[in-house]
C-alpha cells in the first residue's frame, strides 16, 4: 500500500466502551450531570479518539502552519498580491504573528511548512520545506493540482505530524497561510456539501461588494469547469455516497457526520486535486495521520474545515479524532462544520487563520480532559449525589 492507503487503513472509529466509560464517569463527578455543557462532550469524544478513559492530556501542542500559493489569485478574488504569503512566512518563523503570540500563551510549538509557495525558501530553524509544486493552477480553468501532486500534499503533511508525534507532542492544531485560499476553500466546500458558492463565499481578508461577486462567480467558475457543478436545491443537495482512495479501511460515508463525496464519479482525492490548495491536501494529511496516531486534532478556520471535508471523505472515521477549535466569520465554515457534525467550541468573529482560533480553543480541551482526571466522585469525596 501506498503511504495515504496505509494511514487511511490505520484509522478507527471512536471506541465504544471508552465512549461509555467516558461518560459514565462524567456522570460519577461532584457536580451536576451535564454541567459542564461542551466540554463534557471534548472529554468524551478524546476518549473515544484515544481508546481509554480518561484520555490522556493533550499537552503538549504542536501548530502546524501550511503555506502554499494559488493560481486562482491572477482572478482578483482578493486585494493582497501574492508575495504577502511568502512574507508572511518570514513573520512566522521571525514569531511576530498572531499565531506565534497565541502559540506562546498556550505553550505550543510553531512549526511552518512551505508546501506549495511560489518562491524559494532558504533552511530556518522552525521551516520545515515539502514543496510540491511553487503554487497551484488556476482551479478557475482546470484543475488546480494534478492527483499526483494532491498526494504528495497529502503525504507531505502526514509526515509533518509523524514528526511531531515522534517529538512528544499530543495534540495537533492545523494552521495554513496562502494568500486566495479562501477561494479554493469555498470551492471544495460547495463541492463536498452541494451548497451554492453566494451561501459559502465570504469575504475572505474583507473584500468589498465587488471582488466577493467576482469571487462568487470564480467559485462557480471552477464547479463548472471541472465538473463538480450539481443542480441546487435550496441552499443545498444530497450529496452522493463517497469515492475514496482505495483502500481497507472505511469506505462508506460515516453516519454521523454525513460525510460524502461531491459528484458522481469523481472522487475525493480528484475533487480535492480539482479545486483544492497544496496547503488544502496537505491539511487533510495532516489531519488523517493524528487520527491515524490517536492524537487528536483541533481544527481551525475555514481553511481547516475544507480541508477536514476532504479528510473526511477519504476516510470518514477521521472526524472522531477531531476538535472544531472555533467557527469564523467565513459562512462556509458554518457550513463545514455542520457537514462534519463538529460543534465550535469558540465563536469570536475570527477570520484570521494561521492556527489562531485552533490555540484559543486548546485551553478549553486541556480543561475539559484535566476535569476527567484531578475531579473527585460523588463516592470518593464523600458527598451526597441527588436522588435517582
């Protein structure tokens, strides 16, 4: 098998008895049943992930940053040139970006991957260089990758969390950087849910009226050129059942979460490769090889999302292993989100990127898991439940 056959073979669905135990002892703790509200189900849905309750502390984290250009940029879907990636690159790893000042606030470490930016990066500590290509075609006339080069993404970024893994960190948080990626985000999102590009196109970096119509426009552009256009009713269709990468693992759509592929015949990794970004594919591997590891994953913005809805179709049983850390301002992150079934644990009008909202949210999972661990019982402390 292949490298993304072999992860994708090595995921599994959350365990049942954990999932049981889990909640039981929630129900054991000194407080009332269904106090903590979310977090009660962060701590259950991790011991589910990990296989044991209580799951072990997700700490350390480790952010991820993908970096990668777009060929959908020459359409003017955003004001910022191109070059603002590769600059932003250097912001990162010089620790001037937002990402970098939440990374320190939470303890995480901060690694960036240049996986698809248009210009030569010289080695820098924190840089870790799995170029693929130096961006992507424009999805707008074809297709914005190759299968081959959507692959190696996907590989490249589960590399990236074996590497971290292998390092001690038990927790992964997705962040990317690509100047016009809200663009391909809002493709691949009307692709994996049949949503109308006006319901999931936003504003991106805060475009005015014209550039979001152009932008609208260019994401229907792109359904339509690489066949992934289907008929809308209402604001969305059923999609059709999944088309994966082959491969033993799960290959039917996850009842759960709804996850499916986009268009009959066309499968995951094609409509990933048609209108998806290197940073995109390499997300989604990123994503596939924590829950291959049973480390879970928090996922950050609208970016993240797309990215999941290509995990997930890959292989369903991916989106137990994973966090919703807040919803941005983007609509089709709502729209993601509700796809995977994944409940945001922050909601504060984000629209950054970078892992910024993924780090907000780490504090809350730590929190949530730490309960299951140091909160006494009802037996143990010696205090009266209430009356069954």
């Amino acid at each position: 098998m292949t490298i993304l056959e072999e992860t994708i073979a090595a995921i599994r669905p959350a365990d049942p008895a954990a999932v049981a135990e889990a909640r039981a002892h929630q129900d054991r703790l000194t407080k009332p049943r269904g106090a903590l509200g979310a977090l009660e189900d962060v701590a259950v849905r991790l011991a589910g992930a990990a296989g044991v309750s209580p799951p072990p502390l997700p700490v350390p984290a480790a952010l991820a940053i993908f970096a990668a250009d777009h060929g959908v940029h020459a359409r003017g879907v955003t004001p910022w040139p191109r070059e603002v990636t590769l600059q932003m690159v250097g912001n990162f790893l010089a620790g001037g970006a937002v990402a970098n000042a939440f990374a320190a606030q939470v303890g995480a470490s901060v690694t960036v991957v240049d996986v698809g930016v248009a210009a030569d990066l010289g080695p820098a500590p924190g840089l870790t260089i799995s170029k693929v290509a130096y961006g992507t075609a424009d999805l707008s006339r074809g297709s914005a990758m190759t299968p081959e080069q959507a692959v190696a993404a996907l590989e490249a970024g589960m590399a990236v969390a074996r590497d971290l893994v292998e390092g001690g960190a038990r927790c992964l948080v997705t962040g990317d950087m690509g100047i016009a990626n809200t663009t391909a985000s809002a493709a691949l999102i009307c692709a994996f849910t049949g949503h109308d590009a006006a319901v999931v196109t936003g504003r991106g970096t805060g475009v005015d009226d014209e550039t979001l119509a152009r932008k609208v426009e260019v994401v229907r552009e792109a359904l339509r050129v690489n066949g992934l256009e289907r008929e809308q009713d209402g604001a969305s269709t059923v999609p059709d059942p999944a088309s994966a990468v082959p491969a033993p693992a799960s290959s039917a759509p996850a009842s759960a979460s709804g996850v499916s592929a986009p268009a009959s015949g066309v499968s995951a990794l094609e409509t990933l490769a048609a209108v998806g970004g290197l940073e995109h594919a390499a997300i989604a591997g990123f994503v596939l090889a924590g829950a291959a590891l049973r480390v879970p994953v928090i996922l950050d913005g609208v970016i993240a999302g797309a990215a999941a809805l290509a995990a997930a179709a890959l292989a369903p049983d991916v989106v137990d292993h994973c966090v919703a850390g807040h919803r941005s301002a983007e609509p089709g992150h709502a729209v993601a989100l509700e796809h995977l079934g994944l409940r945001p644990l922050v909601e504060l009008e984000l629209r950054l990127g970078e892992g910024t909202g993924g780090l907000l949210a780490h504090p809350l999972v730590c929190a949530a898991v730490r309960v299951m661990h140091e909160v006494a019982t009802f037996d143990s402390a010696g205090v009266t439940d209430k009356e069954a």
